[in-house]
C-alpha cells in the first residue's frame, strides 16, 4: 500500500469524524411537561421514551429509554439519550401502578429532532 | 375435534386476559401430591391453603408463565394472582330500583318515560367501582347554572357550598337580582342530585358524589329561559368564587354570543372546566341532528378547550333520539334517560326526566370524582380523563369527538399522554 493511499485514508476517515457521519453520535436532551397524574409521581411510576429513525413509527418495536420515578414530589421531567447521527423521531408515554398493576398513557404525538450527519 | 376444543379453550381464555387484572411477577399454583416445584427459587405458601405462590420476573408476561407452568407434569393447575375490587354500594333506598346509570342491572326504572327500559346489564358508569377509590369530592367546587337549587331538599343540603355571610344561600340570583337562589322549576335541583345528591344517607337517590360543595347560581327563570347577562354573571360568581367545574345544561342555538364566549375564555383562564349539553334537538324540539352540519348549539359548540360536551345514551347505551351530536363539536356521551333525581315540589320530592341535561351532570360528577382524586390536574388534565378515560361505545365513534361513554372508574384511573415533549441536540 502507498504512502499516498495511506494518508489519504487517514484525510477521508479524520473528515467522517468531524462531519458526525458514518456511525458518529450526539448526545440529546429530551423533556416534557410533568404529568400531574398522582401514580406517575410516585414509587412504580414514571415515563418511557420511545425512538425511532422511522417516521409514524410503531412503539412496540421501537428502542426505548425508562425514567421512572426516583423521589421527591414529580418524576424527572429530561433525559439525555446518545443517538447516531440522523433524524430522530421521539414519543413519550407516562405510567404508574394502578390497583397493583402497570398502567401506561397512550403515547404522545412524536417529535423529530436531528442529530447530525 | 380435540383441536376444535384447544381452539375454543384459547379463545375463552384470551378473552378472560382482556378483562381480569392480576398481580404482576406473581402466579398461583397446584402441585400434585407429592410434588414439588424446585426449579422455582422464589416459592411461598399461600396460608389456609395448599396452594403456592411463585415470584417470576416482574417484566416476564403472567399469562406466558401460566401457560408455562401448566404444562409442568407437576402441577395440577396454575393461575394469575387475580387482582379483586371492593364495590362501594350506597345505602340510599332509590339507587338499586332507579338509578341505572350508576349501576345497571338491568332494573325496570319505574315511571320511565323513554324506551329501552330495562336496557343492558352493565350499561353504566361503573359507578360502584369507582366508589372503591374515592366517593368524596368535597375539594370541589360545581357551579350549578341553572334555575336554581332547592338548597333545602333532603338529599342536597348537605352538599350545598358554604357561601358564608356574604351568600347564606348558597350562591346568587341573577335572573330575580337576590341573595336566594331557591329553584322554582325543578330542573336546577335535579341536575344538582345527578352530580351530588348526598350518598348512603339512607334517602332518596344518590349522586355520582357522595360529597361536594354544589354553587347554586339562578340565571334561568320558572319558564326555564335565562339571557346572555343572567349567565354571564353566574360565570363571573363562579370564578369570583373559586368554582373548579360549571354545570351548563342549558343552550343558545345559532348564534355566537360573543358576550358569553368571552367570558367562558375568562373562566378557562381561571382554571375552570365547563361541561355543557349538546341539546335536545332545535329549539329542543326533541329531533336529534348533526350540530356540525346544522345550526350549532353554545356553550357546547365553542371551541374554547376548557368546555366538554356531552350528549345523552340510554339504557341499551343508545344515542338518545333526542340527543344532538357531532363529531368535532360533541366529546362523549353519558347516561341520560329516565334519570330519576331531587326535584323542588318539596324537601323529599324526586322526579324522572330525559335530556341531555341530564347527561351533563353525570359528567360533571365524574369530572369532580378524578379531580377530587388527582387535586394537583388542571382542567384539561380533567377533560382527558372524562374523554378519553371512558369507554369505548361504536355506535358514538362518527358522532361524537371521543367515541366513548363516560366511565368513573376508569376516568379515576387514567394517566394522562405527557405534553410539551422537546428535544435538543446537546453535543
């Protein structure tokens, strides 16, 4: 392999790098209104994000994040998520313990965030 | 035909998974005598019987392990922990004969003036369910706009709002411009004994809450006709006076009054919710039509998200054929026929009407249930739970916003979608 081969490889893989693409990520902070609902700010309580690249995405295979309620009168209101670069689509539904089981919101309508690249 | 009874076996028993709430991590089983069950860790007894407990995984499916465990040639039978609800049943003498809405079984409602009578077991509120959580909406302040209160009667007085000094009956006359609002008509009273009338008082009937402080505002007269000042200023008593809920079953049809759809802004910027009827028909004429495609009805009709509107079902959780609706205009339906409630003739006096002036309260008392319940919700964190925490009814999925009957249990019981979601990219 050349010299010049080589430290071309080197120019294009440092140029991916600094432009986020080809798998870079970015750090996100994702928040929302408290819910006032008692069972979400309370032990067993909390929301779930739910995110997506694809758009109207199905949360049921979508990744998702856990922030439950840890004390205090409401449960954490942000999170940060590390995301490859590209857009995002992002959903949150809150839930509680309700008569000893879980019970979860419906979701809400989805954001898009990007994340570079 | 083995197959034929596997097949029918999964369906009943899925279907019993839709409906059953059961512990979760947790399933009861039967050995076999003599057997044991050592591949479990987590196992305890279940005292006063030879059944057993077995912990699983909090996030692994109840119904997956049952079927799991079934199949283990030690156990005799397996189950769910099942969850059980204590059902609340008010003592007063009209609930169990009268009182469908709150509790369907389905009676024949004596003195019924509409069809469908008996209509359909379980065609109500769930009412005694949601009793098992919470009868008390003392925290809660309703409005009653109407034609007055018989503040007086057995089953209210209890329940009227404390005026103090300065309103010793309970709220205010606009339409005669006095201290006493005593109903002349009856309507007002009976509306009020829909959302209030004292529970397990031995009397009469009971309202969806058993306790709560009914603001008696006089803006319609004898004749049942009020005017845009009496109403206005019935509004502004409430919100002078820290009203969380206004009961309007009353309507103006056609016109945008824009007097009154300005102060209904001003109650939605002091919190409060205005739970409205969707009429009777035009001019209540008792033929229900479209009121998105034909002449609108207010307050039902504005567009203020502080204002829920609510058309009537009957018995047979039917849209009531005198029951206007609407798909953009008229948010969910309630029990509203052959209503037995108080009624001003005298202190013990009740009386059975139809209208979707009936429907309205049942609302309203719903409403002060979940916000009794969650005192920290604002008003439209209440209109959610009413909306969307009712129950499904398909024939009210083109005619109306939600598609859904009111239900008190799972409106006491509803988490509401997060809002204001944002998200920005930090690094």
């Amino acid at each position: 392999m050349s010299k010049f081969f080589r430290i071309s490889m080197f120019l294009v893989a440092v140029l991916l790098f600094s432009c986020g693409g080809g798998g870079g990520s970015k750090q996100v902070t994702v928040s929302w209104s408290a819910n006032k609902d008692k069972v979400v700010n309370m032990t067993g309580g909390g929301y779930t994000l739910y995110y997506s690249q694809q758009s109207s995405f199905d949360i049921n295979s979508a990744s998702k994040t856990d922030v439950s309620y840890v004390s205090g009168s409401t449960a954490p209101i942000s999170t940060k998520l590390v995301l490859a670069g590209g857009v995002w689509f992002i959903r949150i539904a809150a839930y509680g313990i309700v008569n000893g089981i879980k019970k979860t919101s419906d979701p809400s309508e989805q954001i898009a965030v990007n994340a570079g690249g | 035909m083995l197959n034929k009874l596997v097949f029918i076996s999964t369906l009943l028993f899925a279907t019993n998974s839709l409906f059953a709430e059961y512990v979760p991590g947790e399933v009861i089983v039967k050995l076999k005598s003599s057997s044991s069950i050592s591949a479990y860790a987590n196992v305890s007894e279940i005292a006063g019987s030879d059944l057993k407990v077995i912990k699983i995984d909090k996030d692994k499916d109840v119904m997956e392990a049952v079927q799991e465990l079934a199949q283990n040639p030690d156990v005799e039978y397996a189950q769910p922990n099942y969850i059980y609800h204590i059902s609340v049943v008010p003592n007063d003498p009209y609930f169990a004969p009268k009182l469908w809405g709150l509790k369907n079984t389905p009676q024949n409602v004596p003195g019924a003036t509409y069809a469908n009578n008996p209509g359909n077991l379980g065609d109500d509120i769930d009412a005694e369910d949601a009793w098992g959580i919470i009868t008390d909406c003392s925290s809660i302040i309703v409005a009653v706009i109407d034609t007055g209160v018989r503040y007086t009667h057995e089953d209210l007085s209890a329940n009227m709002w404390n005026g103090g000094v300065s309103y010793p009956h309970h709220g205010w006359n606009y339409h005669d411009s006095s201290n006493d609002p005593i109903d002349d008509n009856g309507h007002g009273s009976h509306v009020s004994g829909i959302i209030g009338a004292q529970g397990n008082n031995s009397k009469g009937v009971t309202g969806v809450c058993w306790r709560v402080n009914i603001m008696a505002l006089k803006a319609f007269g004898s004749d049942g006709t009020g005017s845009t000042t009496t109403i206005i200023s019935s509004i502004d008593f409430a919100i002078n006076n820290g009203a969380n809920i206004i009961n309007a079953s009353f309507n103006l049809y056609g016109s945008v009054d824009a007097a009154l759809s300005t102060k209904i802004t001003d109650a939605q910027k002091a919190g409060i919710l205005i739970v409205a009827a969707a009429g009777n028909g035009y001019l209540n004429d008792g033929s229900a039509y479209d009121v998105d495609a034909g002449t609108k009805t207010y307050p039902c009709c504005y567009t203020q998200d502080n204002v829920l509107c609510v058309t009537a079902l009957d018995q047979k959780f039917q849209r009531a054929t005198f029951a206007n609706y609407g798909a953009t205009s008229v948010d969910v339906a309630a029990p509203g026929t052959n209503v037995w409630s108080a009624w001003n003739t005298n202190d013990s006096f009740y009386k059975i009407e139809s209208g979707t002036s009936m429907a309205t309260p049942y609302a309203v008392g719903v409403a002060a249930l979940v916000w009794a319940n969650n005192p920290g919700y604002t008003y439209l964190d209440v209109k959610n739970a009413v909306m969307y925490g009712g129950a499904v009814v398909t024939s009210l999925a083109d005619t109306t916003v939600s598609g859904k009957v009111i239900n008190a249990y799972n409106a006491v019981n509803y988490i509401n979608v997060p809002r204001g979601l944002t998200a920005v990219v930090s690094q």
